[in-house]
C-alpha cells in the first residue's frame, strides 16, 4: 500500500508530542516508549523561564534512543513585548544560545556519536488563539509576525540551514478573525516571507462521524489560503498536534464538550487521518504529522487526553494503531503463556503468575498492582485470544479488578466498579456462548448472587436477590450444553448445594443433601454433558463428596481423608 502513495509520501516524518509538567521533562521511561511508538520526532515546549540546561536530560535520553526533539520555543502564554529597541528583551540572545547548544553543531553534541541535532524550530504555540497573544482577548497576527521575524533572524544568525516555522496555528473550527484574514496580516509584516521555512498546523475535527472530513477540510483550506502568500506555495506544512480526546467518565464526556470518542474510535480515526496525511502529503507538501500524544496528563482540558497510553501507563489501542503507521515491531514483548495466577505472599499479596515457554521454559512474573483481599484467591479466564485474571480488590474496598495481557501494551491493570465481594468469598469466571461472565457473592446484597457479563460496551452487573452463599465460601459457575449453572453452599439452606440455572427462566434450586464444610466452597465440572458437584461433606467429617447426574440427581458421599479446615476441593 505505501508504495503505491504519492511519491512525496516517503518524506512524510511521525513523531509524538510530549504532554508533561512544564516543571519536568520526559522519564527514562517514557522515552522507551516513544522509542519502541516509532516515533523520528518528540515535540517539547522548550521554555526561557527554566533554562537551557534544564533540558539537557531531555535531549541526552531522546538522542540515545534515536530520537530528534522538535522543539516549539515559547516563554509562558505571553510573548515577550519589543522594547524601544526593537529587541525583545534578552529573547534573542536566549533563542540564539538554545541554537548554539542543541542546534546542528552545537556545544551540546561535542563528542556524542549519537547526537541529534535540532534541525526544524517551531516558534511559539497556537498564537492565532486570544490567550496566547499580548494585546488582552485579542488575536493581533502582525504583533506575531514581527516577533517571528525577529526570532527566525537569530535562529538563522547561528544555523543559517535551519527550518523555522510559524507556530502551530489551531485551525479547529477557526472563523475568527478569520484563516483568510489572519494570514494574509501576518504575511503583510515586513521580513516575514522569507524568514518562513514552514508552517505548523492543528487540524482538529471534533464532529461525530465527520471527523476525518473536516480534518482534511482544515488542512486543505490552510494550503490554499497559505498559497496565495509570498513564497507560499513552496512552504512545507507540518501538522504538529492531531489527536481526539478519549471519554472514561460521565464527567469527561460533559468537560470534552462534544470533542470525546471512546478507545476504539480513536484508533480508527489515528489510522484514518494518518492514511489519509501519507496519501496526500505529496499533493499538499505535508512534511510532518504529530499526535498530541504519547499519554495523557492530569488535567481536566480535553486536549490533555488524547494520548496513546492512559493516566496509569496502560496502553490504548490507538497504541497499536500508531505502531502499524511508523512500522515498529510489537512491543512490549508478550511473556510465556500463562499457567496459573496466584496471591503472591512475597509481592504484598499482589497477582504473580507462572508462565511457561519451550524455550524459556518456567518463569514466575509479579504483576505488582493493588493487594488481593485476604482469604481470596484469583480467578482466570481466556477469550479473544487474551488472558484475563479477576481478583478481590483489597485497596478498592473488595470490589473486582481485572489484569488483562494487550500484545501492544502488556499487562493493563482495569477496575472494574462493581459491588464489594462478600469477605473471604472468591469470584467465579466462565465462557457461556463465547461470552465471559463472573460470578460473585455481593456483600451489597447480604450474600446472594450477582453477576458481570461482558458485552461490546464493557461490564454489566446483575443482582440475582436469592438465598445467601455461606460465609468464606465461593460460588463456582461452569457452562453445560451453553447454559450456565451456578453452584453455591446455601447459608439459607443449612450450608446445603444451591444452584442458579437458567432454563425457560432463571431459576434457583435446591439439593438438600448434606452440608458443605465450614469456610468451603463447591467445585463444579461439566464433562461431556454430564455435571458434578464436588464438595468438602460436614456429615463425613470433611471428605469429599458429590453430587451427580446419572438417570436421576444423586448425592455420593467417597469416605476418604477429610479435606483440611477452611479448604476447599477442585475438579
């Protein structure tokens, strides 16, 4: 497909914008995963008021790992006011010593085989917006123009082959004063054509179902309007924010205003606007496309979520989406197949798992998130291809938590919202019919049932309002024939076999057999069409017992050893 793009395609370079505090820079860590994104560019604010040396760690760790930083060079929201002089108060002496130390052949780079120079500056950001000019509310492109003249004159003083470029004008619905209107004053500014290498664009489309159209409307329109500049026809674009937010609350949904997709739509629009620049970037000189961002950050504007990965670290599936556009390899890498999941007593009774690999052979993995609670154990289950392991979550008040493997983004920890686990009690997880169900006892509802079924819009939670599951005991829930029954040791009946069936109705049932062990769960299998129901027997003195379906429903006591205090059997 890419080779039958238009030929200037090839030229087009990805990168990720960086979403940070101003007071920090990018982690080891984070640049890991930029690294492993794809990504040829990381755009920074690179900002006056904290120095140049603040941003030597920056640079050294992007330049390691391959990485260019595209810089946009800024001094908070308003941009230094012109003296009598002319000057802009020491900007110029600061941006021509940011050249000389990170710029090509800068003092910074001395000695490093690795170095990546800047080569493209980005002057200010967005300065087409009110809040990012001086003048008050209002936009005043010629006071932008005559600062960029000023500041692309020093940048060219010291790296004469420089790119500079107009700084990241937000075209999102822009009606006032006007695209026309805007560029035409700033191209008016004297210097200004040919102190221009390029310009910055943010191109948002926030219409549902017509997000792609207006994102190529805005770029298109831009070209057009720049065109009928001085020199503007030849004047490479840059799109150096793209991205749609993604809703995880009610609150979200209500502070985006609109602008919000859910994690799959947004991965499907970063594929389809991707797509569509590659395809084009030859006809329109598109020379750059960035995503705003690689994570989200904690504040409440809708542009500080649209990352590839979420507030906790996990990845989105937009993270796959952007690796199959750079051609990166799959990362991270999967672990061996998971064995078993267990509450790891070493690891704050957090989930490890023992995985094993016909080449790595046994290997035991801490998953290091939120403690199990005390006397529960995990449970595991397979579907879409992808192991998931629910648990009773001890630091969110007993309710369930799911680890899930994402190929693209390794184990993602994901909090379900449900009703507390009753104390000491296990949830129970089975396929019905392809889809996945857990079974629990709610203690929101004195012990009886409920239920989480997963369908395309995530979890829902079901009370079933029956008989009680017996203290530190767990249902067990198994699927027959495509029907699923839930097992259970009746509080209500003596601690006796209870069962919730669905038949024409959801039913429960009640086996009046012998009572199951204290604190002890049943352990239910279904084998060919036939089911069994394994249990510690109070009235054996704990040895396992059973009950079966034959030509009719009967309970087997096995008179072997007993089973120990406050355990349980498993078939």
């Amino acid at each position: 497909m890419l080779m039958a793009m238009a030929s200037g395609a090839s030229a087009l370079s990805l990168g990720l914008q960086w979403n940070g505090s101003p007071e920090q820079t990018a982690s080891e860590e984070e640049l890991e995963v930029v690294q492993h994104s794809g990504a040829a560019y990381f755009r920074v604010e690179i900002n006056r008021g904290y120095g140049l040396a603040f941003y030597e760690p920056l640079f050294e760790r992007a330049a390691k790992r391959g990485i260019t930083i595209l810089p946009y060079l800024t001094e908070g929201h308003s941009y230094p006011v012109p003296g009598a002089d002319g000057q802009y108060g020491g900007w110029g002496a600061w941006v021509q010593n940011a050249v000389k130390k990170y710029g090509q052949g800068g003092e910074f780079w001395n000695g490093k085989p690795y170095a990546k120079p800047i080569t493209t500056w980005e002057i200010w950001n967005e300065p087409n917006l009110a809040e990012n000019n001086p003048g008050g509310e209002k936009v005043q492109p010629e006071n932008y123009g005559r600062f960029f003249v000023f500041t692309s004159s020093s940048i060219h003083a010291i790296q004469p082959g420089a790119q500079v470029l107009v700084g990241g004008l937000y075209l999102g619905h822009w009606t006032e004063p006007g695209m026309e209107s805007y560029v035409s004053k700033l191209y008016n500014v004297s210097g200004m054509a040919s102190a221009v290498n390029g310009a910055a664009i943010h191109p948002y489309g926030f219409t549902s179902g017509q997000q792609i159209t207006e994102f190529a409307s805005e770029v298109i329109n831009f070209r057009t309007v720049l065109n009928r500049q001085p020199q503007g026809s030849s004047e490479p674009l840059w799109i150096t924010e793209l991205g749609w937010p993604v809703i995880e609350s009610q609150q979200q949904e209500k502070e985006f205003e609109g602008r919000g997709v859910d994690a799959a739509t947004q991965a499907k629009l970063l594929q389809q606007s991707f797509n569509w620049t590659k395809s084009n970037a030859g006809n329109y000189n598109l020379q750059g496309l960035i995503w705003q961002a690689v994570s989200d950050y904690s504040s409440p504007k809708w542009d500080y979520h649209c990352g590839l990965r979420k507030l906790d670290g996990s990845f989105r599936q937009s993270w796959s989406a952007f690796q199959e556009q750079t051609g990166a390899a799959i990362w991270p890498v999967p672990p061996p197949p998971t064995r078993v999941s267990f509450v790891d007593a070493a690891n704050a009774n957090t989930v490890s798992y023992w995985g094993y690999g016909s080449e790595a052979g046994w290997q035991q993995t801490p998953l290091w998130g939120h403690p199990i609670a005390a006397g529960t154990r995990p449970a595991t289950l397979t579907f879409n291809e992808t192991l998931h392991i629910y648990y009773v979550d001890a630091s969110r008040g007993n309710q369930i938590t799911e680890w899930t493997w994402v190929p693209s983004g390794g184990w993602q920890q994901t909090f379900l919202e449900t009703d507390p686990v009753a104390a000491g009690s296990s949830p129970s997880a089975v396929m019905v019919g392809g889809t996945p169900e857990i079974y629990f006892s709610d203690a929101a509802t004195n012990r009886s049932i409920a239920v989480l079924v997963h369908n395309s819009s995530g979890w829902l939670q079901s009370r079933f309002y029956g008989d009680s599951v017996a203290a530190n005991s767990s249902p067990s829930a198994i699927s027959n024939n495509g029907t699923v029954h839930v097992y259970f040791a009746d509080a209500s009946k003596g601690n006796t076999i209870a069962v919730w069936v669905w038949g024409a109705t959801l039913q429960q049932s009640f086996f009046y057999g012998d009572s199951v062990a204290a604190n002890s769960s049943p352990s239910a299998i279904s084998n060919n069409g036939t089911v069994r129901i394994y249990f510690a027997d109070a009235s054996t003195n704990n040895s396992v017992a059973l009950w079966e379906w034959g030509s009719s429903l009967q309970q087997i006591r096995l008179f072997g050893h007993p089973v120990a205090a406050g355990s349980s059997p498993s078939s």
